[in-house]
C-alpha cells in the first residue's frame, strides 16, 4: 500500500495556515499559538485506532499497538522559532503521522511492531534559552535544577511557564518511563545547509549529530591613540583576533566535514580614534568525531596564544557550552541509505551540523538515525525557509520505505 | 637671563591641585572648573606689564608690546577631557607664561618684537564634540551653522552653552581680527605617544599634524547556521574584515611615520551560532605627506573589495571625516630642531598624529612650528598621563631658546 505523500504536504500547508503570520511560523514552546498547533494535530488523531497521552516532560505519545511491544518510534518537534519556518520539526511530526496512518490501515490496525509517534516538547529553547526540552527530559540528561529559574525576555519564569501547559517541572524525569520498549527511533528533518542543494541531492542519510566545543575568547593588548601610536609600538588585539578569525578556515579545512565559526567580535573602547585594547570573540567549533572535535579545539588554543604573543598582547579562553558527538546507529544509517537510494536512485551519507531530539534519544541508547532532505538555499529559522514541493514528496516516501525496514529490522531482532 | 623653569613645574602641579580631582583634570570647555582655571591663570598676570582680553570666540589674548608691532605668539589651551591629565594643553600655556615672563623681565618690558600668548577655547571639544572651536574660529575654519545645533549629553545647546560664558556663536569670527601682525606661532606639548620614550629622547621638533582619512566600512556576507555550512559554502563577513584588519599593517608599514587603525569592528548577528553576515568596521589612516594619505586609501579601498571577492562578499564605504596634512614651517622646524639640540644634546624631528591648535593656525597662513616632549608610556586623556620632571624642566628651556631664536628671525623678516 503506497503512502499518501501528497496528504502529509497538504497537512504541513494547513499548520503553516494557522500558525503563521507575516512574519513567519510563531509555534514558539509553551505559548497559545503552540497549544494551538497541538491541538489542531490531536484533532487529526480522532478515528485512528492509536491511544495518545503526554509524559511528564509534555512531549505527546500517540501509539499504534503492535503483536510486539517493541516499538518503532517517529519524532520529531511541532514548536518553532519565533518568526520560523513551516518545516523545522513540522515536517518530521506530520511524515511521521503519514507513515503511522498508513502503516495502520496496511495492518488493519495491528502491525507486527508497535509504532509510536513523539511530538516532542521545546525543541528550540526559544523562549528560555533551553532546547530540546523534552527530549532530554526523555533521556535522562535533563539538568532540572539548572533550568528551573530560566526566564523569559518579560522575566516569566520557565517553572511557570511549563505548570500553565500542564508540566510540573520537578517530575519531568518521569518520561524516562517512556523508554521502555523503544527499538528504534527515526527523524525526518530539513538540512539547513547548504550541502544537498549544492551537489544536487533531494535527500541523505545522516552519520549523527557533531559535537559541539563552544568558546568566549577575550584578547588583551593596549588601548592607544590611533594618530600617535606608531605600528610597531601598537599591543593591538583585535590583529591577533582577525589572525584567529582566519586561521580557524584552516583548521577546519583540514578535516572533511568539521566546522569553526568566529560568530562574535566585540571591540573595547571600540572607538574610531583608538587601537583596540581588549577584543572579545566567540569561536563555535563541531565535528562528528570527537578526537578531530578535541584537536580542532586544542590548534585553536594554540594559534590564539601564538597570534597574541605575535602582536605582544595575551589571550583568555573560557568555555561556554560543549557537547559531544553523538554517532547514529550503523545498521539504521545503512538502511536509510537505501530507503534513499530506492527512492531517488543515488545516495549520500552526511553529519549534521545542528542539534536534534535524535541525539538526546541516540544518547538515551536507543538505536537512531536521521534522514535530511535538501534545505533550499540552507536557510532555516526563518520565514523564507523552503524545500523543493517534489522534495517534500519524495522524503514522505523515502521515509515510510525506511519505517517498512526498520520494522522488519526490530522483528529480526 | 635664564628662564625659571622649575616655577613653572611649579604652577602647573598649582594648577592640577586646584581644578583635578582622583580621577583626573576636570577642565572641561563651557564648565565652572574650565573658569575657574582661566580665573586663576588671570591671577597670575598681575603685575605683569601686559595687556588682555578674552577675544569673540573665547580665546584669552596675553600681549607683551614690543618695539615692533610684529608678533610672535605662544599657544595651548587650558581646557581638558574629563578625567583628563595634568600636561595636555597646560603646558604649553604655562611654559608659554613663562617665556613671556622671562622676556619681559629680560628687556624691561619692551621687547624688540611683540610677544602674545593665547589661551585657546575649548581645543578638546569634549562636551560638544566640537575639537579646535577657538583656533578655528580664528583662523576662519570654524563652520559656525554646523555646530550651533550641537548638545552636550544633558541635551544643552552649544549655542547657550559659549553664551553662558560670554561668547556670542554668530560672532566668532571675528575673533579672525587676532591675525593681525601675527608673524609667528610656537605651541609645547607632550608627546602623547610612545615615540621618545622608546627612542630615549626628552624633546623632538614637530614637523606638521598629519592629515586624516576616516571611514566606515560594511562587509555584507550571508548569515548562515554555524552548524550546518559548510565552510567551502560560506559569505562570512568577517573573514573579508579581519584579512582587512591585518592588511592595513600593511598598507601603513609601506611609509614611514603613516598609521592605519581599525578601532571598531561590530558584527551582525553577532551570536555564537551564525556565520557573520554583515561586519561594521570602521577605518582611521593617517600621514603628513597629501599624496601618502590618498595612496593609502586607495590601498585600503582595493584591498577590501579584493578580500570581499576572496569571501564571496560585497563591500561599500562611508566617509565619516576627512582633513589635509598640515607641514609647518621650514625654517621655524630648523630653527626647534636647533633649540632642541642645543638643551638635550640631540634632535629629532617627528610628525604629531593627535592635531592642535597650531595645525588651524598654520592653516591661517601664520609660520608656525611645534615642540613635543616626551610622553610616559604614551598614554595622554587619562589621569596617569605623565612626564618625567627632569624632561619638563628640559621643555621649558628649550622653548625658551626657540623663542630668543624665533624672535630674532621675526626681526630678521
């Protein structure tokens, strides 16, 4: 029984309808227009022979009992950013529904593995600076104590903020009960990037999610009088920062895949008659493997200490967030590749740069992988994020295909 | 008869008692502290055999009438930064004094020429932004419609401000009146910069302000997810500003005495996780030599469009201020060059990068050369500004001598 691709398209159009204004997708986690967009989707649930709930994190579990309790599980999230796109986390909730309907009605309502379907809670963190809320709730790496006092841009606290949608933040650990019996967990997702349109590839099986080392870099040199300060006497830092600013092109470019980002540079006294006395930079670094990730991280230490010797300033790292990598599982990832290959006659294997729930659920043990399809100009986040229309087919497709296999993956055991 | 050049040490360090408090000197244009050092330099012409008053701009007119109504004039200005130090600008009117002090005493009060000194109004421009207001109203630079509007940071006009202290801003140009039978123009002031001190000299002849190119440059690139671009796939905007930012070490090491500074780089968004797509820096180059300056620019300008192509970048500048070189005068740099060496035992001849009062007076056609004495650690508008004493005492003298040099090359004509 062919799936309905055209039918998830439409549905993705309907939410955009309704949770969108001029400015883009505004499904922001624990606001009314998300409540609104889970509301509008438990509606679609009526008339199929699933039952629905939500855990304690918030995120909602719509299950299709199976003759096996071990489940094959589709997540993705429905918030968005504020001034979002119509497809970051709608797309993978909505094929992830498509592939469950027509799943349901292949078996009459019993297929020999469970399904399930998570619409996780607050993937973006947009507005407490906390993302993937519910899905590290769900593995059991969820910090309550440290997010408790987050608050809002008006100061609401997230403690309250998740109690009006029905959260006490104290038991939120409780969704780690919903582990039990997941065999196998599958994202669909936007790229985000650039890569598929470039090489001209609709969709691509991903490797895992990058590690993440996440650095504040301040350069200290000597504020000085930019008329009467020759340049051999200058302690200019912000030279050492545009040194580092350039060398980080070479370390990443010597490892295929890895990333590094000078993504901030703030000027001290910052005036248009003085050398720059202190400069402060922010450097993101990422990659799939993390003994790359670890030397990427340790060239960039070293050529920062290098460059402000050079222009007879010192240098300071302190480090603002880092995560590890989290590799996807390898059987997963190959029948992916060929649900793609089945589908669009070529394949690609790809790491993504970008946090999912996926990583929270790889890291949970449970066994994970990714499909992308291809992002139009790599742009997300934004009103104008877009995906070929023969694309979004096409990934409904390859989707369902990857779920029929990983079904008869978790049967073989 | 030798000038008394510990006295002067003397009212200066009289000075910094009365009007600085811990943070520095608080002699700021248009304030109560400002008039109150004016007040107590007034003090200190009593029983002089001089003439003065206060001219349309603000200017104080000290005038020591001698044989021949052509005069040589000494300059600087009593007005400070806030939290400013001790030596910017009151040297030069105390030494000054003390020259004049020294010549009326030598020739009993009738000198073969004419001997003036001038206070100059607000040369800092601290509270209205406005450098240079008194010595460019004399030499008839002063473009009195662009800054009647101007307010200081309580919102109080410029206008009202100068009228408080008895200056009508409609009639400041007739403080042009000065010129007259001005055949010369000598200004001491501290270095402000590390030079000296790194060349172990007390004193230099000063051989014009260099002229200024000042611009604000805007790389526009593409923000992207740190994440997911590729770094082959990027338009980072600060790539192209930082190959900029070491260039123009470049630029400037092509010519001796020429400086180029970025002293502002602000990025947009500005966030950890994007790739920068729009880089605000701004550009300050600065020479003595016209046709240095001009290359330089056009150094810079090409530089950057060629660094924009290099990051798939565009590029656009803005001018925010421009202003020529300004050489003194040959023979009076000869003659400064001269004095110098016959006190230390050594010369030097520099250009200044910070302008002056003496650059609008040349500008006015007046011959007019510049001493600089050795700054500590080059750090000026700050209250650590310092100079060592013994190098104080070797200005003083040596001012002293260009001035017996200086009048007898008026009298030569």
């Amino acid at each position: 029984m062919p799936i309905d691709s055209q039918a998830a398209i439409n549905m993705l159009k309907e939410l955009r309808s309704l949770t969108a204004d001029d400015h883009g997708a505004q499904r922001v986690a624990w606001t009314p227009m998300w409540l609104k967009a889970r509301a509008w989707f438990a509606d679609k649930l009526k008339g199929l022979p699933v039952e629905h709930h939500f855990d304690a994190a918030g995120n909602r579990w719509v299950t299709l009992k199976g003759a096996s309790d071990k489940a094959l599980v589709f997540g993705s999230h429905l918030d968005s950013v504020p001034n979002g796109g119509w497809l970051d986390g709608a797309l993978g909730v909505i094929a992830g529904y498509a592939v469950l309907r027509r799943i349901a009605e292949e078996y009459n309502g019993k297929p020999p593995v469970t399904i399930r379907l998570v619409d996780w809670a607050d993937e973006e963190g947009a507005r407490f600076g906390r993302s993937l809320f519910g899905s590290s709730a769900f593995a059991g790496t969820h910090t309550v104590e440290a997010d408790r006092m987050r608050t809002d841009r008006d100061g609401v606290k997230l403690e309250d903020a998740v109690k009006e949608c029905g959260v006490s933040i104290s038991a939120i650990g409780d969704a780690q009960s919903e582990r039990k019996n997941a065999a196998a967990y599958l994202e669909l997702h936007i790229e985000q990037g650039p890569v598929l349109e470039r090489m001209g590839l609709p969709l691509a099986a991903v490797l895992g999610t990058k590690g993440v080392e996440r650095h504040a870099i301040t350069f200290h040199g000597q504020e000085a009088h930019s008329g009467s300060t020759p340049m051999r006497d200058r302690h200019d830092a912000l030279a050492a920062a545009a040194k580092l600013a350039l060398e980080i092109y070479k370390i990443a470019g010597r490892h295929e895949d890895a990333v590094c980002t000078m993504g901030s540079v703030k000027t001290f006294p910052g005036i248009v008659t003085a050398v720059v006395g202190r400069c402060e930079v922010t450097l993101d670094q990422r990659d799939l493997d993390a003994e790359i990730l670890a030397a990427m991280y340790h060239e960039a230490q070293e050529s920062s200490r290098r460059f402000a010797a050079e222009e007879k300033c010192t240098v300071e790292w302190s480090r603002i967030w880092n995560i590890e990598p989290v590799p996807f599982h390898p059987e997963l990832i190959k029948l992916c590749e060929d649900a793609v290959r089945e589908t669009t006659g070529t394949s690609h294997r790809m790491p993504s740069g970008p946090l999912h729930d996926a990583a929270e659920v790889s890291r949970a043990g449970i066994p994970t992988v990714m499909m992308f399809v291809q992002s139009l100009k790599g742009i997300s986040h934004n009103k104008i994020e877009d995906t070929a229309e023969e694309h979004l087919l096409l990934a409904v497709t390859a989707y369902d295909r990857l779920a029929s296999k990983v079904m008869a993956w978790i049967e073989q055991g």
